[in-house]
C-alpha cells in the first residue's frame, strides 16, 4: 500500500509518515515495480501501534523504545505516566480555580485582574510577612475572592497570619460561611479548629447559627471554642459546654468569664449557678475541679448561688469551704 493509501486509511498524514519513516519508527519493507516505497500489512499494524501508544501521552522516542526493546517493562512507563497525567490535572486545577477566583471578583480592567492575581500569589507566598500583608490589604485594594481567604486561613500554621486571616474573612460580610461549614467537618482536626476560630469572629447572625450546631461536633476542641465565641454573644446553650470547661480545666478561666458575661442576664442567672451546684454535687469531680467550680460562682449575682456559696462554705472539703467563704464575703461587702 503506498503511502497516500496508508494516510488515507489510517488517519495518519503523509507527512507525518515520512516522519515516522525518517527516525526509523517505521520504515515500508517493500517496492513496487516502479520502486516506490510500499508499506506491508505488519507496517500498518506497527503504524496503528505508534498512535495507540501516543494517544496515551508517549513521546515519539518512548514509543520507539516500547515498540523495539526487548527488555522494555510497561509498569515503569504507565506508573510514570500516570504521575505526569496527575501532576498535569493539579495543575490545570489550580489554574481552572485561580481563573474562577479572578473572575468572582468581576475587575473592571487588567489592572484589577493583576492584583487580584498579585495578592493571590502572596498568599501562598512562603515568607509569612508577605501573606499576612496580603490579608490586611485584601480588604482595602482589590478584593481577594472569599474563597482564597477561607482557604488560606484554613491552611495557614503562622498565628499572626492566621489572625490577619480571620479579620479578613470577618470582614467580608459572611460571605464564606459554607466553606468554613465544610471546614467544620473536615477530617484533620487542625483544619476543624481553624475553621471554628473564623466562624467565631464573623458578627452576622448565620455564624451564631453555625456555631450552635458547632457545639454537637464530634471534635470537643470545636466544642468548646464554640462555646467560648457563643457565650460572649449571650447564647445560653454554651452554658453546659462553659460548665465542663471549667471542671475539666480546659481554658477554664475564660469559660468562667464566659459564664459571668451570660449571667448578667437575670434570666440566666440561677439557671448558670444551678447547673454549677450540680456539677458540685457530683460525686465525680474531684476536689481541684470543685474548687474551680466555687471559684465560677463568684461573678454569678443572685440567690440561687449566694446559698450555694454558704453551703459550700461549711464543705467536708477544706479548700473549697475557705474558697466559699472568702468569696461570700466579699459579696456580703458588696
């Protein structure tokens, strides 16, 4: 078959044939009787093999090597190609999401789209400096899609950038609350705590909603910096999560705090110094987590934990009946 043939029944170009034919890839084995080159039924076949091989991403001279050495190995060459194919598509991700980013925050012209793609890129800058100056300028230059922030706060190990994040993202109105509601169940518990502490500082009322379902989240560090972040807005369902802070000894003086700012809610009041008084009772708790539940009960006002207090005052436990009765004096003082 000669060579117009072979192009037009294989899909394959002349040209391309006498390329193949010039690295020796294949080389027709006959003639006709007027000495043109004519390629044999085993040529095709080998012709139809090259392009299967190259439709899998082959260079020309690794599909030379496949075809002819005898010791070839296919595992090696797919494992590899395999990774190149992978390292391509992360890639082209990456692209396809930074041009998504870019186009979410609609620049009104190139010098938009430049620093958009400029602080972007200082975002994932390696120096800490340069990615937290990126997340304070992102609020007052051209705007960092909300996606970029979230996941870059949710990525970020440096505590001064992680605040600069924060700020960002609390800034932008709420706008990546989903994102930092996939945060919240993520499976690494770093990126779970990352996400809380953001929810925590946007004011809108759909992250007090997020935080409250925050509170039955299997990771008892999201529990109880949801709880902290929900106590300072005044939402009574913290006060369990509050509570066993402070018996547990987990930032217990800032959930005792926490617990002060609710109970000057007359409401909450009794209600807070209640459930301390059970937990006193608790045969459970050992003698330093009574002393730290006593010592909760000072900056909560009313009856229900001024009687506590000179009940506990007379307590079989010597450091906890001194703890009491120091602090119901200085209330009867007040």
């Amino acid at each position: 078959m000669l060579i117009g043939d072979v192009a037009r029944r294989s899909g394959v170009s002349a040209r391309m044939l006498r390329h193949y034919d010039s690295l020796g890839l294949v080389r027709p084995t006959g003639r006709t009787d007027a000495g043109y080159r004519e390629y044999s039924t085993e040529d095709i076949r080998r012709i139809f093999h090259i392009e299967s091989l190259r439709s899998l991403g082959l260079s020309l001279r690794e599909v030379g090597r496949a075809l002819d050495d005898p010791g070839f190995t296919p595992s090696e060459l797919v494992d590899d190609l395999i990774r190149q194919t992978r390292e391509r598509i992360a890639a082209e991700t990456e692209l396809l999401t930074r041009l998504g980013r870019i186009g979410a925050a609609e620049p009104a012209g190139w010098e938009d789209v430049l620093q958009t793609v400029a602080l972007l890129q200082a975002l994932g800058s390696k120096s800490a400096g340069t990615r937290q100056r990126a997340a304070l300028s992102s609020v007052d230059e051209v705007p960092v899609p909300v996606e970029a922030l979230v996941e870059a706060a949710l990525s970020e190990t440096d505590p001064n950038v992680a605040g600069a994040l924060r700020w960002a993202l609390a800034q932008s109105g709420g706008g990546g609350l989903a994102l930092l509601a996939e945060g919240l169940g993520s499976p690494a518990a770093e990126v779970r705590q990352r996400a809380v502490q953001c929810v925590a500082e946007i004011p809108e009322g759909a992250a007090t909603a997020l935080l409250r379902d925050a509170l039955a989240n299997p990771d008892i560090v999201v529990r109880r910096y949801a709880a902290l972040a929900l106590g300072a807005r005044g939402v009574a369902d913290a006060v369990p999560t509050l509570v066993g802070m402070i018996v547990e000894e987990a930032n217990d003086v800032d959930a005792a705090d926490a617990l002060s700012a609710l109970a000057s809610r007359p409401a909450l009041a009794d209600q807070i110094a209640g459930r301390l008084v059970d937990r006193l009772a608790d045969g459970t708790v050992d003698s330093s987590a009574r002393r730290r539940l006593t010592q909760a009960l000072a900056d909560i006002p009313g009856t229900t934990a001024s009687r506590a207090l000179a009940d506990l005052s007379h307590d079989d436990d010597r450091a906890v009946a001194l703890t009491a009765a120091y602090i119901l004096g200085i209330r009867e003082a007040r």
